[in-house]
C-alpha cells in the first residue's frame, strides 16, 4: 500500500486551545473532527504543521493523541525582510562610520537568518506529497515546492454577502486574505454546494471548477434522542431557569448576529403565542453574540415589553448539555438567511427534535425534506410552522422519525473518506 506523506495546518487547533469547549467555532470542530478522522486512515503519515511550539503547552488532555503527532514550527520571514529594509532606510541617513558598519553586520546576520529558515524547510517540505489547510492559507514557501498537492477547505462567502459589521473585522480580513490567495494550483473542499456555486460565481477567474469538491460536513459532536426530565431539570438549575415544572420550550441555537436572524424568528413566536393566549410556552436562546450588534438586539427585544419574559437566554451552552436541550424542545427554529452548511439542524435531527429552518444557502442540502423549511422573511408561514408543531403531536412525531433518518447520511467518516479517496486519486 502506497502510503502518503501530508502535512496537515493544525493552527486553527492551537488557537482555539484557550477557548472553552462551548465558545470554539465551527471551523475548530470541523478541523478537529477532520484531523481525527484522517489519522485513521493507514494510508496517510501526518505531520502537523504548527505556528509555534509554546502553544503545545495549552492543550487539552484529549487533545494529546493528536499533539503526539511529529510536526514542524514555521517562523515568519516577513518581519525579517521588513527589518532589512528599515536597516537600509536608517544608513541611508546617518553619517557615523561605525553605526553603518554596525548595521550592516546586522544585515548579513538577519539576511543569513531568513535564507536559513527559508532552505530549512524546504529541505524537510521536499518530504511531503500532500498539504491540507482547513482553514488559513497555504504559506507561500509550500507553494513553492511543485511536487506537493495543495488542499484547501473553503467554508462560505458570507463576507461578501453580509455586512463587516455582522461578521466582525476580523473575519472579514480573513476572508479577504483567503479570496486574494484564491488559484488553480490548489483542490478545493467546499463543504456544500451552495459554498461550490459562491465562489465560482464570485471567483470564477481564479479557479478551476474541476478541482473543487463538494464534501459535506457533520455535527461537532454525538448527537442522539434523550429525553431524560431528571437531566434536564438539573440543566435549568445550572443555567438558572425559574420556571414552572410543566412549561414547554422551543430552542434555538446560534450566535445572536442579524444574519441569523433571530429579532425575526422571536416577533413571529410572539404573534404566535398571543394569538392562541398560550403562557406555557417559551423561547431558549443558546448561543453567544458579536458585540457590535448585541445592544441593537436587546433594544428589539425590548420593544416587545411583556413577552420578552418569555424568552430564555441561556448564552454560551456547555456541549454536554446540548443533547439534553436539543431532545426536550418541543421544536427547534432556525431561520437563517445563508448557511454555508448549516450544522445546528443536523444536530437537532439527530437529538430527535422537530426542525424548523429557511429554504436558503445550504439548508436544504441538510434537512432534505426532514425538515419544515420556510422563507425566512415569511411571517405567516413561520406562525403556521409553529402552530403544525405545537398543536399536532403527530406531525411532530413525523418530523422526528424524517429528521432521524436524515441524519444518518451525515458523518465526518463519510466526509473524510471523500477526502481521503480525491487525495489518493490525484496523488496516485
């Protein structure tokens, strides 16, 4: 068996290392997941590519299968060549023979320093057939060596789409580092189809179309139907929930930005629960917010005087409470207005819960027609939606069962093993 040499970037994974398990991101647990994955497959050597050797120092205990993983530590140069250029500038004006001899000492030294880390890692570099970035681009110096395939995950054109302001700067830079660096030497993963039809639509020139890949994600974590009241009610004492023992909940989950949606989704609830005088019925909100936008939420909010004590703001969900949350809502709403992928449905069909989402992005891609899927700006269809769900066991029963089979298409085995089967066919 041909075995396959693969540097993997895992700098995404060491970043996130001084997050809680609940505030990591999507890409984190793609990354993860993927990474996990993949070392399973005998056919590929992993080496990690790592930003710096201090950071190891941070990772969890269940992390240490992947940190026991040989890796290399990648300096940058830049700062170097910048320093050069500002030794150059500084002769240029003074006058005094020994500060010119001094600097230029210091020259030959930085210039000798950079060709060093440059040569140094190509020599170890020439090793590898394969370069997989989940997340940021594929440094310049791997770009230079031929002999090395060049794979990249691409998540969503979201930045493009939406304001910085939703998205946070951040974000929004790192979106347009990757879309400059966009070329039709590297294979693209796109996690869904809609994330394949974006990018070439915006970035048709740099790209070639037959070597992006439809590979579609999975749930972060084991999701499965538990429907345990003793969990569940000490999941309330622990996100101090007052409320009455015999109340119901619908649940959603996402991070409070106005592209999810979310002042929408609460006014259509609130229309829903006054027109049928319903007061057992509440709104849990998990998740966190982008600061930029949290104040204009709560002011929305707000607005709605007495029934905003219907809803439940739970912040920031601890992952093994997810599960419980998911399985006892009567219902789970999201309706996004664009999803790259679209992960929180897919776990609250396998947590056997009841969907209701937008027919956008990649949403259908997931729910398929295991879901009740909506325009997210239909007001009326949202409330006909909840009333399906709320006064009819059955359908919610049949929802159920849809979504639970529905779920069983999705795994991160069945999304590495395309990978991994497009990696071996092109290096074959």
């Amino acid at each position: 068996m041909k075995q396959i040499n693969v540097l993997f970037d895992a700098t995404i994974l060491i970043e996130s290392m001084s997050l809680k398990s609940s505030e990591r991101t999507g890409v984190y647990w793609a990354t993860y997941n993927i990474l996990h994955q993949i070392i399973q497959d005998r056919a590929f050597i992993i080496t990690l590519l790592l930003p710096s050797r201090k950071l190891l120092r941070k990772i969890d205990e269940n992390d240490r299968i992947i940190f026991s993983l040989p890796y290399i530590v990648f300096k940058q140069i830049d700062k170097y060549s910048s320093k050069i250029k500002l030794y150059f500038d500084y002769i240029k004006k003074t006058k005094n023979i020994l500060q010119i001899f001094y600097k230029f000492l210091q020259i030959i030294k930085n210039i000798s320093y950079v060709i060093i880390i440059k040569l140094t890692p190509k020599i170890k570099l020439n090793n590898f057939n394969v370069f997989i970035s989940p997340f940021y681009n594929i440094p310049d110096i791997v770009k230079e060596i031929k002999s090395i395939k060049l794979f990249h995950i691409l998540y969503d054109c979201i930045p493009i789409l939406y304001s910085v302001s939703s998205m946070g700067i951040q974000l929004n830079q790192w979106f347009v580092k990757i879309s400059e660096n966009l070329n039709k030497d590297t294979y693209y993963f796109c996690i869904s189809e809609c994330t394949k039809n974006d990018f070439f639509k915006f970035f048709s020139s740099n790209l070639d179309e037959k070597k992006m890949y439809i590979t579609l994600m999975a749930s972060s974590q084991i999701f499965f139907p538990n429907y345990n009241k003793d969990k569940l009610r000490e999941i309330k004492q622990k996100y101090k929930i007052k409320i009455k023992e015999n109340h119901q909940y619908i649940f959603s989950l996402c991070s409070i930005d106005p592209r999810k949606n979310l002042v929408f989704t609460i006014k259509c609830f609130f229309k829903f629960i006054e027109k049928h005088n319903i007061k057992n019925l509440y709104f849990y909100l998990g998740g966190g917010y982008f600061k930029d936008y949290i104040d204009k939420f709560n002011k929305e909010i707000n607005n709605f005087d007495i029934c905003s004590k219907f809803i439940i703001r739970l912040g920031y969900v601890d992952d093994s409470d997810v599960n419980i949350l998911y399985s006892n809502s009567l219902f789970f709403a999201f309706l996004s207005q664009y999803e790259g992928f679209g992960i929180p449905p897919l776990e609250a069909m396998q947590a056997g819960t009841p969907v209701i989402c937008s027919n956008n992005s990649s949403l259908p891609e997931v729910v398929g027609d295991a879901a009740i899927t909506i325009a997210y700006d239909d007001e009326e269809a949202c409330i006909k939606a909840f009333e399906n769900f709320y006064f009819n066991e059955d359908v919610r029963k049949e929802y159920i069962n849809r979504g639970l089979e529905r779920a069983k298409l999705f795994s991160w085995e069945k999304t590495v093993n395309k990978m991994t089967d497009i990696i071996k066919k092109i290096t074959s």
